[in-house]
C-alpha cells in the first residue's frame, strides 16, 4: 500500500485527483470562471446564457424539457431560472395543453439580451478554441458523456 502510494505522488501531484469525476468537475469550473469573467459586462453568467438560447432555439418550452434538454436537475434549473424571470428575459406561463405544466418562453428583452451578449460570449468561444483548439476528441468526447448511451453504459457497469 505504501508503494502505491509513493507511486501515485511521483506521478500525480498533491492537488490532483486519480477520480475522473473530480477532474471533469474542476475543468468544468475553470471553463465556467473563464467564460463568466469574458462576459461579466452583460451580467449574465455563463448557465444563464445557454439557457437563454435553449430557450431561443426551442421557442417556448416546458420546465422539464428544458431541464432534460441542459442536463440539469429541477431544482438547480428553477434557481437559475429566477433571476432570468426577475429581470424580464423570460416569461413563465401554464401550458394549455398540459395545465401542469409551465412553460419557459423567451421574451423580446431576453433576444436584446442575447444579441448584447453575442459579441462577448463570441470573444471568449474563440479564446478558448484558440487555446484547446477547434477540433479534435474534445467534442466527441463531451457529447458522448451528456448522451443517454454514455448514461446507459455508466449503469450497466455500475451495475455489475
């Protein structure tokens, strides 16, 4: 045990983590700060931005669609959900073919605030494909891990 140990530290320093979940989680912090500083002067954080133009592409959408659609839970969708609502950039309304239902729908402030926006998320798409670069397994990858398949095999080897 002590051997494997020694091992880990000369090949991994102190500060990083042998779990992938760890490692996903931190990248995905640092990607997130980077994009939340570029686009500050709009006041939008990065999470609200992509649901802003999920919103956009979708037209009006329920609740859960939407949370499916970004792999979000319920609940940490309506608390990034709220502010967008206060500040006028979406509209709550029942769904009329389902009245349990609420739909999420795009307001003509939100399209303000998303072509108020574009520049700045722009700059900082380009900075960071200009850094990792524009293609390669990183896509690939990343649609896998959000895919039902990758949920599936994850499962299925959990599992047993």
């Amino acid at each position: 045990m002590l051997t494997i140990e020694i091992k880990l530290a000369v090949i991994m320093p102190p500060y990083e983590s042998p779990c992938l979940c760890t490692q996903l989680r931190k990248a995905t912090r640092r990607v997130t700060k980077l994009y939340d500083m570029a686009l500050a002067p709009s006041g939008l954080k990065v999470t609200q931005l992509a649901l802003l133009r999920q919103i956009q592409r979708t037209g009006p959408v329920a609740v859960g669609d939407l949370a499916e659609a970004q792999v979000m839970d319920s609940g940490g969708l309506a608390h990034t959900l709220k502010p967008l609502e206060r500040d006028g950039f979406i509209a709550m309304s029942i769904d009329p073919q389902d009245r349990r239902s609420r739909l999420v729908s795009l307001t003509p402030e939100g399209q303000r605030k998303l072509e108020e926006t574009a520049a700045l998320w722009d700059k900082a798409h380009h900075a960071f494909e200009t850094a990792f670069g524009t293609t390669g397994p990183l896509r690939d990858a990343l649609r896998f891990l959000v895919s039902g398949e990758f949920e599936s095999l994850f499962e299925k080897n959990r599992a047993g």
